[in-house]
C-alpha cells in the first residue's frame, strides 16, 4: 500500500470519527437516520464540508444528499471543484446518491459500511431493495468503476495495510461500528414516530 493510501485510509477514518459522526448523533436525537457524508480536498485531505442524514425534514435528505447540499452551497470561492474532492460516505449510497454523486461531477467515493451491513446490523434493507426491484440489480452489484466514478469499500483498502496498520484500522473501525450501533438501535426504536416513507 503506497503512502499516500495510508495517510488517506487514516483521514478518512478520522474524519468518519470527528466530523461525521457528531453530526450524526444530532440527527438521530431528531428523528434521522445513521447515514452521514463529507467531502475532503484530494490534495490535502483536508475537509470541505460534512453532512448528516435529515430524512425526518425530507425523505430526499439522505446523508450523501444532505451533504452535497452544503458543498453546493458554499461561496463559489472557498469551494474546490468536484474532481478536485474526494467523497466520503458512512454508508454505501443507495440508487438516488450513486447517480447524485455522478450528477454533482465528482469521480469517486469511499464508504465505510456495505449495503450488506446497513441491512444486516443497521437494519435498512431499502438500498438493495430497491436496486433489485426498480434497476434489476440483484446483491447491489452496480458497476463500481464506470465512466462516472470509482467507487472504494474503506475496508477493503485496509486489508492492504500492513499488519500493525490494519491492526489499528480495525480498532477505529470497530470503534466507529458500536458507535453506530448504538445510533443504528436508538433510530430503530423511535423510527415509527417518523413520517419517512422508507424508514
């Protein structure tokens, strides 16, 4: 793994912690899903903006969709262009953020967790529902390089580590995954006070 992987895996983890999930914590205290994104200067890695799911305000406002919003309204003089970004998302995009991502002209995204895993641990079974029904895209099997954008499972990069560096990545990891955990069962018991279609 080159260094500049390295360091990326280590920001974008860190990112997840620090950014992503307080505003994460906000959102489920209102009704909102655990999903969450952010945005990071390819060159720096610095971070541009973050997002939090905000479905309880509108069904549309996914984490990927909350935080595109941000970003988009930034000055147009403190916000890098798209293919000068990285895009980060807690949780791999459903149908609606994978073409939203396209549409906003960035060319990659990273996710920590599988659509496997926000069925199975989060209990969301809509993104590949909806990719089986409506796109006739049975497992979730979209093409995750295309014309459009790369797209890259953070965990699968951290197998590419070395032994003490997936070592630690997998401690945040597991960090990050109770974390979300507890978020994952708060929504789940409240969720039925919610007007989201899909929740």
């Amino acid at each position: 793994m080159s260094s500049q992987t390295n360091l990326l895996v280590d920001r974008m983890l860190t990112v997840l912690h620090e950014d992503v999930l307080p505003l994460t914590h906000e959102g489920v205290r209102e009704g909102n899903k655990v999903f969450g994104a952010a945005v990071l200067r390819k060159a720096s890695l610095e971070l541009v903006i973050a997002g939090p799911n905000e479905e309880a305000q509108n069904p549309l406002l996914h984490g990927e969709i909350s935080c595109l919003n941000r970003y988009w309204s930034l000055p147009g003089e403190s916000r890098p262009p798209p293919a000068e970004c990285l895009f980060l998302s807690s949780h791999e995009p459903c149908p609606m953020c994978l073409a939203a991502i396209a549409w906003s002209g960035f060319d990659n995204f990273y996710y920590l967790f599988s659509y496997e895993e926000s069925r199975d641990e989060f209990k969301i079974p809509h993104d590949l529902a909806i990719l089986a029904e409506v796109f006739r895209c049975p497992d979730g099997a979209y093409a995750d390089a295309n014309a459009y954008w790369n797209s890259y499972y953070l965990l699968d990069l951290i197998e590419q580590g070395s032994q003490d560096e997936r070592a630690r990545w997998r401690e945040q990891v597991a960090d990050l995954r109770s974390a979300y955990g507890g978020l994952s069962d708060h929504y789940q018991r409240i969720k039925q006070e919610s007007d989201i279609p899909l929740a």
